[in-house]
C-alpha cells in the first residue's frame, strides 16, 4: 500500500463525515486549504448555487475529477477532501503526485441535488445522461471545465446502492469501477485501454486492504454518459462507485477505500506506471451484480403466516430535519435462496427472533 491506515487517520478530514455533505461545507472547507490551491467558482446551478473547483500541482499529467454529480452521492466528495489534506501534508508520496501531476476536483458538481439529497439536479435532470445535448448549467460547466483544462485522465465520482454484490460471492461490491464504452461494440481503443489499465492498478491496491470487494460495472454503452463522452472525446475516464463496506451505512469506511484508489490512480499516472498493468486484469474483476438485501430474513413465516418464505427489506435514506434516516421497506417476499442480507436473521432461531423485535423494522414484519 502507497498509504496504510495510520497515515490516512492523520489527513481524513474529520470535520465532514456521514451521508449528507452539501456546498456550504465544501466552500467552508475550500477556505482552509493553503493558498497554492487554486480555488475558483466556475459556474451556478439551477438554484445559483456557486459550483467551486480546487486545482493544484505543477506536473505534466492533468487530472480533472468531479464529485456529487448525484447530488446524494457523497461518498466519494468525503474521499476527494481527504485527497486534498494529504496533498497538503509534506508527505513524499504527496509532494511527487503534485510535482507529477496539475489535479483539478469538483468537488460537488450539483450542489442543489446535494442539498435537497437527490440524485436529480433542481431541474429533476439526471445530470449523468446529459452529457450530449447538456441542456442544464451544471452539465455546461462540467464540459466547459473539460475543454479548458484538457484533462489527460478523467475521474467521475459516484456511489452505489447497497444491493451490489461481487459476482456470485456473498462479498459487498465496496468499491465498483467501469472503463465507460466509446462505442457500441464496447471496442478497446488505446483511451479505454488506459482507464482499464489504471482501474487494474487500484484494484491491485485495493485487494490489499478488502479482498473480493471490488466489482466491475456495467460497460453498455450510453453516449449521454459523461464517461462515455469523454471517452469518445479521446480522454482517458474511469467511473468510481463507492459502495457498501460491511455495517458502515455512513460510508466512512469506504471513503477511506476511495481515497486509497485515487492516491494509488494518481501516483501511477504521475510515475507513468499506467501501462504497466494490463486491460486483462480488468476483465478479471468480477461484475457486479445484484444480490443484497440490506436485511433478510429466513422463515419469516415463524414470525407472520402470511409470508410464504424469506424477506428481503431494503432501506431508502431519508432526508428528514438536516439528517439521514434510514427507512427500511419490504421489497421481495418468497423462496430468497440465492439472495444475501448485510444482516441476515431466521425466524426459526429464538435469539434472532428476539433482536429483530428490537429493529425499527419490527413493525413491518407484523403486518
Ligand atoms: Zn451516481
């Protein structure tokens, strides 16, 4: 590992943590950084709220990322701000990524989006398939940001739900990567080639710390992506999904993940280690797929004769008085064998039947 535990503890910017991060307290933040970084406002969204960017470095290779394009996906905005403190530290690894590389982040792309905890922007557009006709502000900046810097790599920064699990394993995909498509036949130019190449070098590093919990996503090509745009446009992108880490429904295990891929993305981009990882370790991470519950119950016909089987519940997260809550919901009933549950329980089991009837999800069950 590039950086362990300790060290990350030492720059994780402990002010901001949980699920709901929104723009007052990156602007807050963006003001504490020293004055080599370059903080601008670079556009308004729908509501006018400023959409800021940090840039900072003096190499060669220039990196542009952006978080909370999904404006409820805050994970990953957590792990860029964790970046930007160890830049800050006199770290040797730090100091070679900034004399490598000029890194710009955005930090939050649709600040109303984060604000009113929705992927959508105020517009209800998702921003992430707007990238051709980009009919919304925030899209415009992001393209201008693009055309202006002429990134060398791409970064586009999201979360995942809690139902993804690595391939057929009982595994949470923690932490997803996808080398976006530029066509159709999901061919492999020399651009994708170097996002698959990069996502082979975090997955080496991440495999480190949480075996069997990184996932591929999806490569379907959508031209109204962003990545598939920008990868169409000859720049190397990677899409980051950060995911559920077992009982951290916060995501302040995950971020810290995160942070590990983009300080191990940048260093190699930085020392030109790119290429020496292959597309076909790529190709061996396995896809993600769709296999958890965030609770399953076995046998809930012990508890009510009217469910034929098992239950799956999922929660929702709720904005409710400045706070997430998590609002759990049935969402499948029957015969769940192949199905797993972050926390899973059997209605035949006297012990799990006296935890459950202390969950807020008790009620549910009795209906
Ligand atoms: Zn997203």
């Amino acid at each position: 590992m590039l950086i362990d535990h300790s060290t990350y503890l030492k720059f994780k910017e402990s002010a901001i943590q949980g699920r709901y991060v929104v723009n007052a307290q990156i602007i807050n933040f963006l003001t504490t950084l020293r004055p080599e970084f370059t903080v601008e406002t670079i556009g308004a969204s729908v509501e006018g709220r400023p959409i800021k960017s940090v840039t900072v470095g003096t190499g060669n290779q220039k990196v542009l990322m952006w978080s909370q394009m999904h404006g409820n996906e805050s994970t990953t905005t957590k792990a860029v701000l964790d970046l930007l403190r160890f830049l800050e530290s006199k770290d040797a690894i730090a100091t070679a990524l900034l004399r490598n590389n000029t890194i710009k982040i955005i930090p939050i792309l649709n600040p109303d989006g984060a604000e009113a905890y929705t992927r959508f922007n105020a517009n209800a557009v998702d921003l992430n398939r707007d990238a051709q006709t980009r009919t919304q502000p925030e899209s415009k900046v992001l393209r201008d940001v693009y055309e202006d810097f002429q990134p060398s790599f791409c970064f586009n920064l999201h979360d995942q739900r809690t139902m993804y699990n690595v391939g057929d394993t009982s595994k949470p995909a923690t932490v997803s990567f996808l080398a976006p498509s530029h066509d159709k036949a999901r061919s492999i130019s020399d651009t994708r080639r170097l996002s698959m190449q990069l996502i082979a070098a975090m997955n080496t590093e991440l495999q480190k710390v949480i075996p069997g919990q990184m996932g591929r996503y999806d490569d379907a090509f959508n031209a109204n992506c962003i990545g598939d745009t920008f990868q169409m446009l000859k720049t190397p992108t990677v899409l980051f999904e950060a995911g559920h880490f077992q009982e951290d429904y916060e995501r302040e295990r995950t971020r810290e993940y995160i942070a590990y891929a983009l300080i191990k993305a940048l260093h190699c981009i930085g020392e030109d280690e790119t290429k020496s990882y292959s597309e076909k370790s790529y190709f061996e991470i396995p896809e993600n797929n769709k296999l958890f519950f965030d609770i399953l119950i076995r046998n809930a016909q012990m508890i009510n004769p009217s469910f034929t089987k098992d239950v799956g519940i999922v929660f929702s997260e709720v904005l409710k008085d400045g706070k997430i809550t998590f609002q759990a919901k049935i969402e499948k009933t029957g015969r769940l064998d192949e199905y797993f549950g972050h926390r899973t329980y059997d209605g035949r089991v006297k012990g799990d039947l006296t935890s459950l009837k202390g969950q807020n999800f008790w009620e549910l069950l009795k209906q």
